[in-house]
C-alpha cells in the first residue's frame, strides 16, 4: 500500500508523525488531523473521524502504518477542495466598496461560525502566519491573507505578542 505514496510525501509523513509523537511515531488519535494537515491534505473532522479518527484523546494510538491508507485517502479526496480562486470569490461578496478590503472582525467572525469552525487558538495561529495588520478603521487587505492561507505566498514571520 506504500507505493501509492511517493517517497518524498512517506520522508514527510514519518517527520510529521515524529514531530507529533515523539521518536516512537505514534501519535495519539485526535493528532490526526494535524499529521494530515502537515501532509497538504485539509479534511474535515467529519471525514477524519470517517476514517477511524477518535473523539476523545488517549482513546485510540496510531501508527505509521495506520495513517498510510488514511493519507492515501485524504490525497485522493483533495482534488474536490475549493481552491483560491473559489476563495477570493467568497470574500469578495464581503468586500463592500469593491477595493480589496473587508472588516478583519468580520472574516475572524465568518471563519469561527460558517462551515468547520475555528476555535480562538486556531484563528491566532492562522492569524500570526497569514494577516497583516488592520487599518484604523479594521480593515484588512485580504487578498495577502488569502494567499498565505492556500500556501501561494510565504506565511508572515511570527509577530511578537
């Protein structure tokens, strides 16, 4: 079943399992989906708990041989995700005078109430790579942040807190 990744996406896969868990590679169940994020795959928690992802931490371990055919899957699903394209089309219906800005409050407010919500974590995380700063009146350009999020320029440094 390896062949069906490349050697390069199994050298990744191994990394990011260590990463996760430690020198033995084996992650705890609900890590998951950050071994799949870590291999461009962005499931849902729908679909990872479809494929044996638990709910609760320490109810299940896994191993690489467990998130191979899971990865495999993941990849043969991403083709169907929305791309930046689709993206920059939806903020753009948020985008009121049509000049590439929108009020950052209310993309942090989209991203945190529409479809797979983020917690407040996960949106600081996801702000310290990818926003620049508002303006003075709370907006942002979103077009940078867009681009930083679907990975088409590099993320921002770490801002300082």
């Amino acid at each position: 079943m390896t062949d069906a990744l490349k050697p390069k996406e199994l050298e990744s896969l191994e990394f990011a399992l260590e990463v996760y868990g430690g020198n033995e590679k084996i992650i705890d169940g609900t890590d998951l989906g950050m071994v799949a994020r870590a291999m461009n795959c962005n499931p849902s928690l729908e679909t990872l708990k479809k494929l044996g992802m638990p709910e609760k931490k320490g109810e299940k371990t896994m191993k690489m041989a467990d998130c191979i055919p899971i990865i495999i899957e993941l990849k043969k699903q991403k083709k169907d995700e929305g791309c930046y394209e689709d993206f920059i089309e939806c903020l753009k219906l948020y985008d009121k005078n049509e000049d590439g800005h929108m009020m950052e409050a209310e993309l942090a407010h989209m991203l945190k109430s529409l479809g797979e919500k983020l917690d407040d974590n996960q949106l600081d995380e996801l702000w310290d790579d990818c926003m620049d700063e508002e303006d003075d009146e709370g907006q942002i350009v979103y077009d940078p942040f867009l681009r930083r999020m679907c990975e088409l320029d590099p993320p921002l440094k770490k801002k300082k807190k």
